[in-house]
C-alpha cells in the first residue's frame, strides 16, 4: 500500500512541476513576442506614419513562427493579423500589450500542445509505475 502512495505522490509532483514549468514558459514565450513586436512597432512608425501601414509592415517583417499576432488601433479594430480567421477562445492563452500612437497588440497561443505534452507525461508515468507498484508490492510479501 505504501508503495502506491508513493509512486502516485511522485507522479502527481512530476506532474504538477512539468505543467507549472510548461505554463511559465508559454508566459514568458508570449510576453517577450508583444514586447519584440511593440519595438518593431516604434520602429516601423518612425517609417511609416500611419498605424495600418506600420502594423502591415510590423507582421511582414518580424511575425513569429506559430503565435497568432493582433494589431489593433485604440478603438479594438483590427489593423492587421498573422491569422486568416477569427480569434478562437478555446485552449488559447493571450497577452495584450499596448504600444505606442494608439495600437494595441496581442500575442496568442494554443494551449493544446501543452495539454497533450502533460497527457503523454501522465501516461508515460503510469506505464512505469504500474510494473514498479506490482513489483515492490509482491517483492514486500
């Protein structure tokens, strides 16, 4: 019986550290993207002079690979985006930054590789904690 407690103490800690972990660095993966893309931002209107023209530019030149960027004006309309489609709600996690001359800009991710990161994980342990428990259970008898 101790044994099992002990192996599911340690794959819940091992778990909850490998999500904790997995959800800092979604955080700051997102929060330095805005602030990269409020500096292209700055950087571009000193060219550009008019917010649609220095978002379009902003996108082409600096979007990430795999994060949804927004650029909106003060109002919330949106001047430009890496995406095609509308902003989904489900398994998305967002980071909303505002830059200068008005733009708003906003950083999203899907939260589901994360999710089946942590699924694969939890099955990964209970693969190996299983034969562990039954050995250590018939090895005390």
């Amino acid at each position: 019986m101790l044994a099992g407690v002990l192996v599911l103490a340690f794959a819940v800690a091992a778990l909850a550290i490998s999500s904790r972990t997995l959800e800092r660095q979604e955080a700051t993966f997102l929060n330095n993207t805005a602030r990269r893309m409020v500096e292209s931002f700055e950087q571009e209107w000193e060219e550009e002079h008019s917010a649609p023209a220095t978002a379009a530019a902003v996108l082409q030149e600096d979007a990430p690979l795999g994060i949804r960027v927004d650029i909106m004006d003060q109002q919330g309309r949106l001047l430009a985006s890496t995406a095609n489609g509308p902003r989904a709600t489900h398994e998305m996690r967002a980071v909303r930054v505002h830059a200068p001359h008005g733009a708003w800009i906003e950083a999203s991710l899907s939260t589901a590789p994360r999710r089946r990161a942590l699924e694969a994980l939890g099955l990964a342990l209970l693969l190996a904690g299983l034969p562990l428990w039954m050995a250590i259970s018939f090895a005390g008898q």
